[in-house]
C-alpha cells in the first residue's frame, strides 16, 4: 500500500476489505445491540490493539520508574500511573476515531492538511521512528540483565550480556509474524494474543511478588485513589514527569496503527474504545501499581533505590526468599521487554513507510529491514544506553511532541478528514486539550531546564 | 454553541481561530511554568502562574467547543470558512 501523501489519491484501507474483516464488521453489527454484559463478553475475546499499546507502555523506562516511586515514596504515588494513562485514554479515543473515521493513515493525513513538518518529520520520523530505535538499547539492556539473572538463580552461569539472544529470538520472528497480515489480519490476532498472554503472565508473577513482599492495603487504598506530590517545585516537577511517562506520541500512533491493521472502521469504533481500557489502561495499571508495591515494602525508608539496569535486575534478589517467585519476578522482566521489541518493531517500519511513502509490503527487504532496525539494541546489552543520543532524542520528542498533539486535536475536529465523525463531544475535546497543556509544558519545562532556570 | 464553532473556525488574517486558541493556550502553559519557576526557585511572585493557571482553564473551555457540522457541498464556500481546500 502506497503511504506518502499524493495529491488526488484515494486512501483506502485493504486490510477492512479481506473476508475476515468483513466478517467481524457484520458480527460487530450485531453484537452492539446486544445487552451490555454480552457485548462486553465479545469484546474481551476481539480485544487486541489496546494489549500493544499497553506493551509500549510497558518498558524499561516505565518499570524502572515505577520502582523509583514505590521505592522512595512508598504507597503514596500509587494513583500516577492509572490517573496518567486515564489522561491518555482521550488520545487513544481520538486515535480509534482516525481508524474508524477515515481510511487515510494518520501521518499521512497530518502531512495532507497540516504539512509534512507535523506528520512525517515530527510525528513519523522524530517522535516514532527515532525512538524506536534509540529506546530498544535501554530495554535490552534491562532485558539481557533479567535473563542472566534467571539462569544465575537456577544455578547456570551464562555469558555476561549474551541474554539478549532470548530476547531477539523470541521478539523478531514474532515482529515478522505480525506483519504478514493474513486474511482478517490472521497472523495479527495470532501475535496479539501472545501479546495478551504475556501481560497476563506479568500480572500473573508480580502478584505473586507481591504475595510474599506483603502489602498494606489500606495504604494502597489510599495511594490510588487519593492523589498527592511533595510541594512546591518538586511536585509540580514529578506531576509533569510521571504524566510524559505514559502520555507518548508513540502509544498513540501504535493503537492506532494496530486498529488500521486489523481493518477497523464505523462498527468497530466502541471496541476500540474498550480496548484501551481494557487491553490498555488495567494491564499497565495494575503491572505498574505490583511493581510499586513490591519496591515500596522491600526498598520502603532505603535511600538506596535501584537505579542502572543490572540494579534494577537484581533488586529483589535479597527480599524474595523462594527462588521460583525470583525466577518468575525475572520472567515477568523479560516478558514485558519482549512485548515492548515487538511494539518498537511494528510502530518503526509502519511510521517509517508513512513518513516516506514506501509501500507496506512485507516481502520487500526494506521492510524486513525497518522491522529488524530496533533490535540494533542489542548493543545495549554489552555498552548500556548510548546516553548523549538517548538525550538528542528525548529532547527533539520534547520539542515535537506538542506539535504532533495540537496536529490530532486539529484534525479530530476537522470536517475535511473526518466528514461528520468530527468530534462532537466538549468533554472529549477537553481531555484532550488537558492532554495537549500536559505535552506544551513538558516542551516549556525542557527549554527552561536548558536555560537554568528549571531544576534539571 | 453554534456561535462559538463559527468563531473558532473563521479565519483571523489568514489564519483559524482555533489555531490562534492552540497558540494562546501554549502561551498561558508556559506563564504557568514559567510563573512557576519564579515562585518556587527564585521566591518572586506567584501572579504569573495564576494568570496562567486561569487563562488556561479559560482557553481549554474554548477550545473544547466541537466544530459545526456542514454540508459536504458547503465545505468550499466562503474563503473564510475553515473547511475551505485554500485553508491549508
């Protein structure tokens, strides 16, 4: 499929148009006018877009910092990744509405009626493809320490670094899997629910970490549902930071992507709504919130939080006497690394190709190529984040993100790319406008810190 | 309402209202960092950061109104209506 914007052109989608796709149009049909327990039931078995944004969410750079909270404050900053992702849940609506309004690809769209500045530099190449490649070092770094730390807990040593093979081994075959498509996006469905039981299984193996870490519920009670930050500047500055944790221009493009994928249109427009709860906003929440827990027993009036990645790995070395709960806290590391390769993979060549107009044929060796690029990561196992590049590109995503975010709030009211799927709703359009407020203060944040007048 | 979406969506010297409401909107967020910074780091005046704080409010009840709906063959009359293929 032709990406790049040209003039003339008429998009379509051809993944809507397979037989499966079709087939799940007409079924939808009829499952939204059932009762709402059914419709729910239905919708949990043809969830799985929202379970690849909750795989990009779910990263080294989200974990580690869930451990930062719990560790150094215990129970009371609980609510900040479920109060952050609900904030992002209005781009991810507005994202299924681009899918379900439209048959033109997002970027491309952005590049028609707003410039190719806002679609394929700042939200294709810069906030996307960019970052898919620079932050795969960080997650194979976490990755390959998890791994080693498997085996060391089981009584086999293994070379220093070589655990990113299990990573590259399971990831890439899956990434190229998912991007054969099928018929009714076949080979799609097949890697979402890997995708799904993965997260299941981190769920699963933090829950139990936490069943021997202990937990005091009423404090965790309060620390999610009452929200509190130390004062002053330091609070105003962990409020901005945790809420750009999860709030990335990538998560919505990727749900994005993953619905244009699966040939979602009109009828799929509430599933789509269900799946970023459901398949994104509980899995992140609750991974999060048992890593948190976990950290803020074990590590609770320790100053000495874990911070590198073979920290981070062996944190719970000590606290976790059975040595298959620390196997399976290893194996839940792995997991979420695993899923967040894929996610990178798939989000790099799709914004790659819209961004430069190359067709998405996946027997092209290009595409085998954009595929594979994140997965040059695996140097971070051996060297760790290459930090001045990992900094170059925060700091241009600083820049752009605020961009890409008032470009989406443009056209989800633009008449001339939705036609009358145009929002229609004040209170959407002020989630997003919150959420645009949270991206233009990350950019100001970022300007002030350079001219030091904003604690770095 | 209606009145509001035909506001927002005219064009002001070549260019959308809610496009100059995003630009005002940025504006009033970065006098709340900014105001801020002042307050907390150098221990100035917190009035930057309540203008801020309320011009935001202010400008996101704005820009929260949705568009009109128009017809499809109304989207190209009158250069000033936003919709307009010269828009661009």
């Amino acid at each position: 499929m032709e990406t790049n914007y040209k003039e003339g052109t008429t998009y379509t989608n051809p993944a809507r148009y397979t037989e499966g796709a079709i087939k799940e149009k007409k079924m939808l049909s009829a499952i939204n006018k059932k009762p709402f327990l059914k419709k729910t039931a239905s919708y949990v078995k043809l969830s799985g877009p929202g379970f690849l944004g909750a795989a990009m969410t779910l990263g080294a750079g989200s974990f580690a910092s869930s451990i930062v909270l719990g560790a150094s404050y215990g129970y009371t900053m609980l609510w900040i990744p479920i109060y952050s992702f609900a904030f992002g849940l209005f781009m991810l609506a507005l994202a299924t509405r681009f899918v379900t309004g439209s048959e033109m690809p997002i970027i491309v769209a952005q590049d028609k009626y707003h410039g190719k500045f806002f679609g394929s530099f700042s939200t294709g190449i810069v906030a996307c493809f960019l970052g898919c490649v620079i932050y795969s070092f960080g997650q194979y770094a976490l990755g390959a320490d998890a791994v080693e730390q498997i085996f060391t807990t089981i009584g086999y040593g293994i070379p220093k670094g070589s655990g990113w093979m299990l990573i590259l081994g399971i990831s890439a075959p899956l990434s190229l899997l998912y991007s054969r498509g099928g018929d009714g996006a076949k080979f799609v469905k097949i890697v979402e629910n890997i995708m799904k039981s993965l997260i299941v299984l981190m769920i699963a193996v933090f829950a139990l970490v936490v069943g021997t870490t202990g937990i005091n519920i009423p404090a965790a009670t309060r620390g999610i549902l009452i929200p509190t930050l130390p004062s002053g500047i330091d609070g105003i500055i962990m409020m901005i930071a945790s809420l750009t944790a999860v709030l990335g221009v990538m998560d919505w493009v990727l749900f994005n992507n993953g619905m244009f994928n699966r040939g979602y249109s009109e009828e799929h427009e509430t599933l789509g709504r269900f799946d970023a709860v459901f398949g994104g906003l509980i899995p992140v929440a609750l991974v999060l919130s048992l890593v948190s827990i976990a950290f803020a027993e074990a590590f609770s009036g320790n100053p000495s939080a874990p911070t590198t990645s073979s920290e981070l790995a062996s944190a719970l070395m000590t606290i976790v006497p059975s040595i298959w709960i620390k196997v399976g806290f290893y194996v839940g590391v792995v997991s979420l690394i695993i899923t967040t390769m894929i996610g990178l993979s798939i989000l790099c060549v799709s914004s790659f190709c819209q961004s430069t107009g190359l067709p998405q044929d996946s027997t092209k060796w290009y595409y085998k190529a954009l595929l594979m690029a994140p997965h040059v990561g695996v140097m971070g196992a051996y060297f760790g984040k290459p930090v001045a590049v990992v900094i170059f590109v925060a700091a241009m995503q600083s820049c752009l993100n605020w961009v890409s975010g008032n470009s989406w709030y443009l056209l989800g009211n633009d008449q001339r790319f939705l036609g009358n799927k145009i929002i229609k709703s004040r209170f959407f359009n002020i989630g997003i406008c919150v959420t645009l407020s949270i991206l233009n203060m990350v950019f100001i944040t970022f300007v002030l810190s350079k001219l030091g007048a904003w604690p770095a | 309402m209606m009145n509001e979406a035909n506001k927002l969506d005219k064009k002001y010297f070549g260019i959308r209202g809610r496009v100059l409401m995003l630009a005002l909107l940025f504006l009033f967020n970065a006098m709340v960092v900014t105001g801020a910074s002042l307050h907390y780091t150098f221990g100035k005046t917190s009035v930057i950061m309540i203008i801020g704080a309320i011009g935001t409010i202010v400008s996101i009840g704005i820009l929260s109104t949705p568009a009109t709906l128009l017809d499809e063959n109304e989207e190209t009359v009158g250069s000033d209506v936003a919709y307009s293929e010269e828009s661009n």
